[in-house]
C-alpha cells in the first residue's frame, strides 16, 4: 500500500522516504519484524527522525494515508505554531494526497477528536507541552516528526519507537541536500556579525541570523542599518508571515532571530545562516535552515564563531573551510577522502615488516617461547 500511495501523489519518492514510511506503517499496524525474527505488538507511538529538508511532511502525510485508507482512521495534524500547519494542509492539497485531517494547534482546548495524532516538529512532545492535549484526545496511534530530538531521554519517555535513517552527511553526499562552506569569525557580537556581513553582500546573499537575546537582535539590526542595509527582526509578536514573504520577494536581505526560525521556515534561495555560540541539539537546527536546495546557489554558507560548543563541520562535512584573519579569509583545505586515505595507510602500515634498530632490538623485551609461538 506504501507504492501504491506514493504513485497516486505527484512526487517520486526517494529511498530512504520508502525505507521510512514502510517502517513507520509495519511498526504502528503491528506488522513489523524486528532483527530477531520476532513480529511485533503494534506500537502506539513512533517517531520518525530525518533532517531539515528530508521531506518529513511527505513522509508523515503518507503514513496518514495508508492508515487512513487501511483502517478508515481520523488523521489529526498538531503543531506548535499556525505556519506548520498551512505547510502540511497545501502540502496534503497541493501533491494529491487527499488526506482527510484536522489540523489542530498544541495549544487547542477543545480539540477534536481523531485516531491519530501527527506531531509536526515532535521534540516540543518531549518537553511535555502536549501531555494536556493527549490526555484530551486518546488517540490510538501517534506520529512524531522531527529533525532534533535534543531532549532524548525525555522523548524517550513519549515514544516507544524512533526511526533514523539518512543523516545530513549522507543526504549531501546522495544530492538531496545542498553542499556547503564553513566560516569561522574570532567573536559572535552583534557588532561583528553585521560587520562581517557588510563587506561582503553579495558573497553571503539571503541571509539569516540568530542571537541569544532580542536587544542583541535590534543591535545587529541598528548596525546593518549603519551599513546601508535593510532587515527585520522576527519575534513572537512580529507579523511573521508579512516579514517572511517580504523575504521570499527580496524586499530585503537578512532575517534576525532569536530561536522562532529554527521550525518551520523554508527558503530554497536562503544561501547563508549565521550560527549564535550553541550545543549540537540547536546547533543542527539552526544550519538545517541552510540546506535545502536551489538551482542558483549550489554551494550554501554556515558562519560561527570560534568559541561555539559544536561546530558544524562535526555534523557534516563542508567542500571547503574558512577562519578569519587579521589579513582576510584563511583557507583550510578539506580533503573529503582524507578518511579513507588514512584507513589505508594504516592498513599498508599494519602490513609492514619493521626492522627495529640494532640498539633498540638487543634491549627489547622477549616473550616467553611458548607464548612467542602463539602470537606467531
């Protein structure tokens, strides 16, 4: 049933997308075989966990259709913030899936009744910001979608499977996801941000930036504005759908932010994020922004400083490094076969026949004989 949704839908799907679904669908309806050979018990929860870009919202709408149509269940849609939910709801209309589902807000008193609930963006699950509405609504099956469970042990806690499969890496090196370059500045002020960014419009595009703390945020803007360049600050309380359109259109160039970008927001043309100091967790959700891919910029930017807890280049390798300097850019050369170069240099080593010196071989410790023959 899996094929047969995904050939009904204006989309082919790839690999690990099907590896996903099948698995997610086998799991929930109690049809899956675990490593041991053994079938086991439908499981009432499952997460699936994939990167900014994977196509979680496909994935997650096609499991709602193959349990809809199999057991003729209520499909609901739940999500932290409005933007969310329009995604999935024209992502459902605009490829043909006919899902019939209620879209329904985390924070939602009354909500309806459905026979399962799809969390969009599911690592809010693990911080129990949806435990009032699960107990409101017993649903019989749950789907969490993510790209960070940061909060492991407590998402744990709220899902009895979770599904990974490709990682970034590997969707850069399968060409789903966009290639990227790596630049570290000394400091992350506000002052400095900006600063990097004036001097080199062009190179950095659509840009977007996080901070800690909104007066930071309305600094980095004040100093951009120095420089002759026009930007927003997202919070809560802005018109983000207005800002973000305007965006969209290149009314303007840079997007601040403290944290409300890390969901949710998808720009193809976004060529450049800059990384406030984080840990991994925040870290992969804030450069996940950066690659999706676009026809016009084949190569996206990640920019932190030196002083970050998690560099993204531990998440995923980038084409090329750059640290800054007193005289400009420094290239670190990047050798995506290093890894593989080194694993066989030490396997030529490992083969090698060593002969000691003569000074060193008469003072070396001998084994035993009949240990000696052994090890040989």
């Amino acid at each position: 049933m899996v094929n047969e949704v995904f050939q009904q839908v204006a989309m082919e799907a790839r690999p690990y997308q099907h590896r996903i679904v099948t698995k997610a669908v086998q799991m929930l309806s109690g049809d899956w075989i675990n490593r041991f050979g053994q079938q086991e018990s439908a499981a009432k929860s499952v997460m699936i966990e994939s990167p900014t870009g994977s196509g979680k919202t496909v994935m997650g709408l096609t499991v709602a259709k193959v349990m809809q149509e199999r057991f003729g269940w209520k499909i609901g849609w739940v999500a932290m913030r409005r933007n969310l939910l329009q995604q999935a709801q024209a992502e459902n209309l605009s490829r043909g899936f006919g899902v019939e589902m209620e879209t329904i807000s985390m924070f939602e008193k009354d909500p309806p009744q459905v026979d399962m609930l799809i969390v969009d963006e599911a690592q809010h699950d693990a911080a129990m910001s949806m435990a009032n509405l699960h107990s409101i609504i017993h649903p019989k099956r749950i789907l969490g979608l993510t790209a960070t469970p940061f909060r492991t042990d407590r998402m744990k806690l709220c899902f009895e499977k979770v599904i990974t499969d490709a990682g970034i890496q590997t969707l850069i090196d399968e060409g789903y996801l966009s290639r990227y370059h790596h630049y570290t500045i000394p400091a992350y002020t506000p002052q400095m941000v900006a600063e990097t960014f004036a001097k080199e419009p062009e190179h950095w595009g659509k840009t977007l930036m996080f901070f800690y703390r909104h007066v930071d945020c309305l600094t980095c803007q004040h100093e951009l504005k120095q420089h002759g360049f026009e930007s927003e600050v997202v919070t809560g309380k802005t018109n983000r759908e207005k800002q973000l359109e305007d965006f969209h259109n290149d009314r303007f160039q840079v997007l601040i932010n403290m944290s409300i970008l890390t969901e949710g927001f998808d720009c193809p043309s976004l060529k450049t994020v800059f990384c406030r100091p984080s840990g991994k967790g925040c870290t992969v959700q804030m450069g996940g922004r950066v690659f999706r891919k676009h026809a016009d910029f084949p190569m996206k930017q990640i920019v932190q400083c030196q002083k970050t807890k998690h560099p993204f280049v531990k998440t995923a390798r980038p084409e090329e490094q750059y640290v800054w300097s007193d005289s400009g850019w420094k290239t670190l050369k990047v050798n995506k076969h290093l890894n593989q170069i080194t694993q066989r240099s030490l396997q030529l080593i490992a083969r090698s026949q060593v002969e000691l010196p003569k000074q060193v071989a008469m003072h070396r410790v001998r084994l035993p004989s009949w240990l000696e023959s052994r090890a040989s």
